[in-house]
C-alpha cells in the first residue's frame, strides 16, 4: 500500500504518460530541489551560516517552486524555462560561493549535483553546452577565490563547517542518487512500452502479410476464374455467331424460295401474300446478320436496326412511294430474343399503312420513334393515311401476329387515331425495359 500511494504521489509530482519523459525528470527534480532549498534555508539558520546563505537558500526555494508550478501545473515546460532555471541556479550559486566559504564550502557539492539534474532534463543537443555552463562556473568561482581571497566569508567553527557539509553532502548524494535511479526507472518502463508496441506491431505487420499473401491467392484465383469465363463467354459467343449465321443463310434459302415461287405466280393476291411472308422472313433475317457481324454477339443497337428494316419494308413498294420515313428513337439495345418479335411488329404495322393507309395519300408520311416512359420501352408508329376507319383486313392475319408478338414481349398494344392530322392512325406498342 504504502508503495502504491508513493508511486501515486510521484505520479502527482511528476505528471503521466502524456508528458515527454524529460518534462516529467524536470517536474521532480525542480520540486525535490525546492524542497531541499526550503530544509537547507532552516537547517542553514539553525546551523548559524551566514544571514546571506540562508537568504539566498529561501530565494532559491521561490525560484525553484516557481518554475515546478509553471512547468507541472501551467504545462510551460520548454527551453525558455529550463534556461531562466539554469541562469537563476548559477547566479544564486554563484553569489552563494562567497558567503559559504568558497572551495571549502559546500557549494561545490550543489554545482555538482546540479550538473547531473541539467544533463538529465534537457536534450541530447544541449547537454554539451550545460557541461560548458557549470564547467565556466566552478573554474570562474575558483579562480575568483584564488585571486579575491579577502571576498570569502568563512565558517565561524569547524563544528559549523562539519555539519554544513555534512547534511550538503548527504543530500547531495541522496537526491544525486535518487534523480538518476528515476530517471533510468522511467527510461525502462519507457522501453517496456516501447518493446511492447514494437512486438504488436510486428504481430500485426505478420497478419497484415498473412493477409496480404491471401489477398493475393485469392486475386490470382479471381484472375483464373475471369480468364477461363472470358475464354467461355468467347466460345459462347461463337456459337450464336454460328448459330446466327446458319439461321441466316436457312433464312435466306426460304427468301429466295418464296421469290422463286413469286415469280411463277400471277395472281396478285398471292404474289401479296408471299412478298408479306417474305417481309418477316427479312426482318428476322436482319436480327441474326447483324448478330453475326458484331463483336457483342448477344444485343442490337435498335436505331440502326429500324433504319435498315424500313428500308427493306419500303423496297417492296418503291414503285409506289419515295423516302416517307421520320424515325426518332433513343439510344437502346436489345437482346435478340426481344429484337425478333420487335421486327415482326414494325414489319406488319408498316406493311398495313402501304397497302391499306396511302391510296389515297399524296404525300405518304410514316413516323417511328421509341421512348422510355416509368421503366416502359414506348414504340409509336403513326401514319397520316385514310385512318383506322376505313382499313381493311383490320382483324385479319396480321393484326392477329401483332398481338401474339406483343405476349412474347409481355407488353400492350393500342391504334387509335392520329392527333397530329385530321386522319390517319397511331399504332402504340408499350414493353417493360
């Protein structure tokens, strides 16, 4: 208990661990030695030195405690203060020499013992001029009491002298002792901390490299793994181009049997129905060239395709009709299985306005655009032709695939008449993106 409470109080005295460790030898030694001014201005008076001594001792005391509360208390510690302490030490020792009995007296001891508290206090690149100090000190004393020997008061017995250095000496070498024992105790619990921070931080930088290499493991797995799934996706991808290619060239077969047919027949509504036929067939048969000809084999640039199938839809009637497309469509792509059945309704919206929508119509004019609305792809065609009234074939075969191409994109289909013109008919088709 005992030692507990004085470990406490030299905690109290000292500061903690927040304080660098020479603020905390500054702390107590400034504080041991305004203890010593104060028991030696007593022990002085008591001893009968000289009124100068014991003056000189308690003048010492105030500076001493001054600088341990500015430094403790106010947390001034700094070079500025451990100079105004080292002036002051030196002037008051000093001054003391010549009341004290000069090279017999005591003062040497204290220049001494404070050389050491110096040393300890301040850093390692101003020790040299501490030990320059003091040496100036003790040899300008010397030699002032060799020259000026008439400037020394001397002991007024030998038993004052006796007891004079007997306590000096005594504490010289006490607190001497106890400033460095503090000071190396305070070191070693410093390297303990030290050592024990340096241990965790090498078993840290341990599991940070166990990690590291793990890391690594598992980035050179994800590399394997991308790189055989690229390698499959490659593969993949040939295949639909292949698969591509062969349903466009079976595609293609079938067109050129249906023109071959078209041409051995007369009848116009037959030559008709076969040219209808022959129009699916291109506008699947586009979707799988322009799979076949891209590098990403899987999706379709929409605004291009549109372009190119309404090119291909109006060749079939260029005897009738010029350039009548407006098409405005946003930037989308779609994956085949959704591009087909896309095609296929375009292909027949367009196909019933040029056989149904312009025989009376000037100026043809269909327009196309494509806009996404709530998460809804949103397809409009209009037309300005004759209007939804008057028609025909509206519910025959082609508005019929219409519908069952609208269920394979899980969307809705509405034609309504055209705002735009007095007549004329829009044809809404809505998909979810």
């Amino acid at each position: 208990m005992r030692l507990e409470n004085g470990k406490a109080f030299m905690k109290k005295i000292g500061g903690d661990e927040s304080l660098e460790l020479e603020q905390r030898i500054f702390n107590i030694s400034s504080f041991s030695i305004s203890v010593f001014a104060l028991v030696g201005t007593i022990a002085n008076y008591f001893i009968g030195l000289n009124f100068t001594v014991v003056a000189l001792s308690f003048v010492g005391f105030i500076i001493t405690f001054t600088l341990f509360y500015l430094s403790r208390f106010k947390n001034r510690y700094s070079t500025q203060l451990i100079a105004y302490y080292l002036i002051s030490t030196g002037l008051i020792l000093g001054s003391m020499f010549f009341f004290n009995a000069g090279v017999n007296g005591t003062v040497t001891y204290l220049i001494l013992m404070f050389l050491n508290v110096f040393v300890l206090i301040v850093s390692e690149k101003k020790q040299n001029l501490i030990y320059l100090f003091f040496y100036i000190l003790l040899i300008s004393l010397i030699g002032l009491n060799y020259a000026f020997p008439h400037l020394i008061t001397k002991y007024n017995s030998n038993e004052e002298a006796f007891a004079d250095h007997a306590i000096t000496m005594l504490y010289a070498m006490f607190f001497t002792t106890y400033i460095i024992a503090t000071f190396r105790k305070k070191m070693s619990e410093d390297r303990k901390v030290i050592i024990s921070k340096s241990n965790e931080l090498e078993t840290l930088y341990e599991e940070i490299s166990i990690q590291k290499t793990a890391l690594h493991n598992t980035a050179e797995e994800l590399k394997i793994a991308l790189e055989k799934t690229n390698e499959r996706n490659k593969y993949i991808e040939t295949l639909i181009k292949e698969l591509s290619h062969r349903v466009k060239n079976n595609l293609q077969l079938v067109i050129s049997l249906l023109d071959i047919q078209s041409m051995n027949i007369s009848d116009s509504k037959s030559k008709e129905a076969i040219n209808e036929a022959k129009n699916r067939l291109l506008s699947m048969l586009l979707a799988h060239q322009k799979l076949y000809n891209i590098e990403n084999a899987v999706s379709i640039y929409i605004p291009d395709y549109i372009n190119q199938l309404t090119e291909m839809i109006q060749s079939t009637y260029r005897e009738s009709y010029d350039e009548c497309f407006e098409i405005n469509c946003i930037p989308i792509r779609h994956e085949v299985e959704k591009i087909i059945p896309l095609g296929l309704i375009i292909n027949e919206i367009i196909t019933n306005s040029f056989k149904h929508a312009f025989k009376e119509t000037e100026n043809p004019l269909i327009k196309i655009t494509i806009n996404q609305i709530n998460q809804n792809n949103i397809l409009t065609i209009s037309d300005n032709g004759s209007g939804f009234e008057k028609k025909e074939n509206y519910n025959g075969m082609g508005l019929s695939i219409v519908k069952a191409l609208t269920k394979q994109l899980h969307g809705n289909f509405e034609i309504k008449k055209t705002i735009e013109s007095k007549s004329g008919t829009t044809s809404i088709l809505e998909w979810p993106i």
